[in-house]
C-alpha cells in the first residue's frame, strides 16, 4: 500500500471520525446535564474554539508537509476545513438561535456595535464560499487558478478567528495570544525562502552565544 493510499484509506476515515468527537463529547455533557452553570455559553465557547483549532490545523497542512516531507497530508486539508466550517456553523446557529432567539435585529445591532461580533461573523461570511466550494466539482467549475485565489481567504479567516477570541476574552488574553503566536509561525512558513533566510539570520543575531552566517549576496 502507497503512503497515499494510507492516508485516503487509513488516516482520513479515522481522521473524520476523530474530528466528531468534540461534538460528541459536547451531546454527552449535554445528556448528563453536565455543561455548567451556563450551558448556552460553554457550547458557543467550544464550538468557536473547535473551528479556530480546525482552521489553524487546515493552515498547519502546508508547513507539516515542508517539515516532513510527507505531501500526501494535504489530501487531509480540504476535509479539516470543512470541519472547521462545520464547528464555525455550529458556534453562529448557537449564538444566533440560543442565545438571541434567531432575533435577526439584535444579531445585527450585536454584529455593528460590538467589534469582537463584527470580526467573528465577517470571519464566518468569508467561511461559506470556502466551505461551498471545496468539492472537486467546484475545483473544476472555477479552475485552478481562480480557485487557489478565492481560497487565500482563509489566511483572513485566520487572522480574523483569532482577533474574534483574543477581543472576546479581553482579560485573560493568555489563550488567545497562545493562538495568535502560533498563527503568525504559521505564516512565516508561506514567505518567501529568501525572506524566511533573512529573518533566520536575525534571530540567529539576537541569541547570545551565536553569530548569524554572512548571507551571499546573488549575481
């Protein structure tokens, strides 16, 4: 068996039931009536918290395959990221039907005057034609290039997922830094090689103890 055909019949189908299991786990505190003192709060709070995850691992693909040398991992990405989408659906519907009783007008009043609401709900508007084309139809339907283009939105997304939780918390911001950091080393992966080089040579500088090798200067 191929190192491709392990991960579509091996990896994927176990990967997909995996990703269930936040959901599951949330239907049996749910069951046992065991989400605390504010039921409504801890499933928005996990079900945001599960598309971040999820989108950051949808970013992570690209870097793992770098580090690895194992490509084959980005047959995992679409479907992370349509769990991430899955999970972000969840957190809106609970947010909107939970907690405002699907009231379209203070949704629209919470989304313009509260800045964390805007990004978050910006950020799941940008999820939708993501998710709506990442099947291999709509792969051919707006080809390659046009594809790749409107899919850059999930850097967005991003971005956007973890300015939504580090605005929410606003005290405790530990967490969310935590995600913040890791997106940004995420995106140091997407540079350039010349620029990544460039930024090695600098950290190299400020650690005690080592000297930065004197870069080439190209003909």
């Amino acid at each position: 068996m191929t190192r491709a055909q392990i991960i579509t019949r091996l990896v994927k189908p176990a990967l997909f039931i995996a990703l269930l299991a936040p959901l599951a786990l949330l239907v049996g505190q749910g069951g046992s009536d065991n989400l605390g003192a504010n039921p409504v709060e801890t499933i928005t709070h996990q079900t945001g918290i599960w598309a971040l995850r999820l989108l950051l691992l949808t970013l992570a693909i690209t870097p793992l395959c770098k580090l690895t040398g194992i490509n084959e991992l980005v047959r995992l990405r679409r479907m992370i990221g349509v769990y991430s989408f899955f999970y972000a659906l969840l957190h809106f519907m609970t947010y909107a039907v939970l907690d405002h009783s699907f009231d379209m007008t203070a949704i629209l009043e919470d989304v313009v005057k509260r800045p964390y609401v805007t990004v978050g709900f910006s950020v799941f508007l940008m999820l939708i034609p993501l998710a709506v084309t990442s099947t291999n139809g709509m792969v051919k339907r707006l080809g390659g290039k046009r594809w790749k283009r409107l899919h850059k939105l999930v850097y967005l997304c991003g971005l956007g997922g973890v300015v939504h939780y580090l605005w929410l918390v606003k005290a405790d911001t530990f967490s969310p830094l935590n995600y913040l950091a890791l997106f940004l080393i995420l995106m140091l992966f997407r540079l350039p090689d010349r620029t990544q080089d460039k930024i090695k040579a600098v950290v190299r500088n400020v650690i005690p103890g080592k000297r930065a090798t004197p870069m080439l200067k190209e003909e």
